[in-house]
C-alpha cells in the first residue's frame, strides 16, 4: 500500500525550500517525503534515505535562506 500525497503539503514545502535556497532536486525530494508522512508511524514512516534528505535540507530552512 502507497502513502498518501498531499499536495498542500507538497507545494508549501517546496515553496520553503526554494525561497531558502535549496537545490531544486533536495527541495523537490524533501517536499515529496513531508508530503507522505505517516503520523502515525516511527520515524514518520521515513526511511534512513529519506531521514538524510531531509538532514541535508535543515540547514537552509535554519538559515534562512543565507547559506
């Protein structure tokens, strides 16, 4: 079984991302995987790929766009 899409999710993340600064590939992966979080699973039913996908995309998001 798939995750669920939402794409509200997916276009406010990838909006962040850009308007911080990140690479277009990573922010277009990272608003993928926040857009099939599962709440209710460990980890936000994130892999170890995807948990470092979005490691790497924390640092513009906490610079505010001045990395």
């Amino acid at each position: 079984m798939s995750k669920p899409f939402d794409p509200n999710l997916y276009g406010a993340n990838l909006r962040a991302c850009e308007e911080r600064g990140v690479p277009k590939d990573l922010a277009e992966k990272a608003a993928v995987i926040i857009a099939t979080n599962d709440a209710g699973a460990p980890n936000l039913g994130r892999t170890v790929q995807d948990q470092e996908i979005i490691l790497a995309v924390l640092p513009y998001l906490q610079s505010g766009g001045k990395e």
